[in-house]
C-alpha cells in the first residue's frame, strides 16, 4: 500500500462526510421549521435510501470494474444536486426528487470509498480500520458542529449552498485519487460469494442493527431539540462529539484486539451491540448531561461494530469482487434503514421523538441473543 496515496484517499474520504454531516442532520429540524411532517420527513429520508436498494450491487461491481476515482467524482457531484434542491424549494414533491439524485451519489460515493478503502488496505487491515473510522468520525463530528453554528449564524439555504460548493470541490479533487485494480468477473461469482449461510447471516446481524440508523433519520435532532431543548448550536456539540466517540471506540476496539484482550471480532461485534443498544436506549433520559453521557458510550460501542464491519469484510470476501460483495450488505442495510425511517417518523409524531430511539435501542441489544445462539454465531472471527 502506498502510504501517500493512502493518506490522500483518507482525506477525500473524511471530508466527505464532513460535508454529509453539515447538512444531513439538520434536515429534520429545518422540515420542522417549514411546516412539514414526521411522516414527510420520514418520507423523504426513505426516498434518500432508495438507491441503495435499486442500485447498490451495480455500484459495487462498478467499483471493481472501473477507475473508482472517477466513480468519486461522479457521486460528489450527484450529492451536490441534494443540496441544490434544498436551496432552490420547499416543495416537498422537488425535495424527494432531488434526494433521489443526490441519494444515487451518496450511495456511489459511500460503495467507492469502502470499495478503494478495501483495495488499498487489503486483508490485514486492523489498524487501518481503526484510522479509518477515527478520521472519519472526527469528521462527521466536525461537519455536525460546523453545521450548528453555520445556521444558528446564517440560514439554513446558506449552509446548503456552501455544502454545494464544498461536494464541487471535493468533485475535483477526486480526479488526483489513486488508481486502483480493474477486474472483469461474472455475476454469477457474485452470487456464489454471498449466497452463503454465513454472509446471510451476517448480513441479517448488520441490517438489523441498521434499524437505529432509520429511528435516527427523523427522530434524533428533533429530540434533541424538543425532548432536551437544546439550541442549534447545543445540538452542534451533543451530536458533533458523539460522532468524535465513535473513532475513540474503534482505536479502543483495535487495541484490545492487538493486545488480546479480547480476543475475536465476534466478541468485538458483541460487546459494541450491547453498549450501542443499551446506551441509546438510556439517552432518552430526560437530563441533558446523564443524555449526553449515555450517548457518548453508545457512540463507542458504534465504533466496536464498525471496526468488525471493515475489518471483518475483506476475511469473508476475495478483494477482488470485496466491491460487489460488501455492496451487497450495503443493500441490506439501506433496505432497513429506508423501512425504519417511515415507520419510525410515524411513531415519533404519534408517541413521542424518544420512542423510535428506545425502540430501535432494544433491538440491538437483542441482535447478539442471535450471534450467540446461532450456529453460524462464529461467521464473524
């Protein structure tokens, strides 16, 4: 691996979520404000996850097949569209079809950077995994902070225009992004890579642990904003340093698996659930510091999951198809979160904002009854 080409992917990749977060969780808030619904908003998250579910398994062939630099480019460009249409109208029927455009980008650049992540981390990638998550983390806690006070200073439209320009920034930098291997392989090597026991089972694990990512679509800020009253730029801090928690759970993860403290992915995954189910249920408390806390915990346990998620993947799939078939639990999991976010804007109008979160929180406590029970409760090692 090239560590300078490394470096550099690492900085595309971490800006990008930096420029997702600015925007991405204040949208909720920012439908609240112009007289749209739960359900309108739990609508337009779903459309946003429609293209995981039409298109994911195209892209991540895509991936192995063609330069992913100018895969790059194309979907920072398409997730710019997203950020037009919020500033062009409030219509709900044009917000959907821009976020269907910018969701095909989203999905394209999120496949290219685990696709080019992979392939240039290879196999024995623990401690890559572990950078890679923290950096970005740091970001997506960045971008979150940054878009608080941008729009508690400015205006919403403003810091939509502005993420505009940053996704055409970034368009032209990916043009300089490394080169990576070209394959040509058959679907049906595809099919035989995932349709396995083992990697359904595993996709199954990851797309139900995805539910909390619907409930958080539409329910998390405007808890935040109406359960705890805290201000833009509060919610700035509260989110921002949470997602900053999520790169110090996977260095930790890292460490404990370098050590031997713990001493398989499996246990990792585990351990990650129990702490991210339990903790997002308990942050539904209603002080804002004991909130705060149970957050941050819960953000570390995201960070154990993810760290068996990247490097877990490329020791279930050959790297040369690692494009296609880490697509492929994408799509699972996207399908969940697009299902998740309509049922659960539905359930905070009509209970609460707290209740998707507690609901989605028990879920992935229950997740490693099945890792353990299951005969294929080992398929991650």
């Amino acid at each position: 691996m090239n560590k300078r080409s490394f470096s550099y992917f690492l900085f595309v990749a971490s800006a990008q979520f930096l420029a997702i977060q600015i925007v991405a969780f204040y949208i909720a808030l920012y439908f609240k404000e112009i007289g749209l619904s739960g359900v309108h908003t739990g609508v337009y998250f779903a459309i946003s996850t429609v293209a995981p579910l039409l298109f994911s398994l195209p892209m991540g062939i895509t991936t192995d097949r063609k330069s992913i630099r100018w895969i790059f480019v194309v979907a920072f460009l398409l997730m710019g569209l997203r950020n037009a249409g919020l500033v062009l109208s409030q219509s709900l029927l044009v917000l959907c079809a821009f976020a269907f455009l910018g969701s095909i980008g989203g999905r394209l650049g999120g496949t290219a950077a685990n696709a080019m992540f992979f392939k240039l981390s290879g196999p024995d990638n623990l401690q890559s995994a572990g950078l890679y998550m923290f950096l970005r983390s740091l970001a997506m806690g960045t971008g979150t902070l940054l878009g608080g006070y941008l729009i508690d200073l400015l205006s919403y439209r403003t810091v939509f225009a502005i993420a505009l320009g940053i996704n055409i920034l970034l368009a032209i930098m990916s043009a300089f992004l490394p080169q990576t291997e070209q394959v040509e392989i058959k679907l049906a090597e595809y099919r035989k890579a995932v349709l396995t026991p083992r990697v359904l089972f595993l996709a199954a694990v990851f797309s139900l642990s995805s539910l909390h990512w619907g409930a958080e679509m539409v329910s998390y800020t405007p808890f935040l904003n109406v359960n705890l009253g805290l201000s833009l730029r509060n919610i700035g801090w509260y989110t921002g340093t949470g997602f900053a928690f999520v790169g110090i759970g996977s260095i930790l993860a890292v460490v404990l698996l370098k050590s031997g403290a713990v001493r398989d992915l499996r246990r990792v995954l585990v351990y990650g659930l129990l702490l991210s189910g339990v903790f997002h249920v308990l942050m539904c408390m209603p002080n804002v510091y004991v909130s705060f806390a149970c957050r941050l915990v819960h953000e570390i346990g995201d960070g154990f999951v993810m760290v068996a998620f990247y490097h877990g993947i490329p020791k279930v799939f050959h790297l040369d198809k690692i494009g296609g078939c880490s697509a492929f639990m994408q799509l699972c999991m996207g399908l969940t979160a697009m299902g998740s976010a309509m049922l659960f804007g539905h359930i905070g109008d009509t209970l609460g904002y707290q209740w998707p979160l507690i609901i989605s929180g028990i879920v992935l406590v229950l997740i490693p009854v099945l890792l353990i029970s299951s005969r294929h409760g080992m398929a991650v090692e």
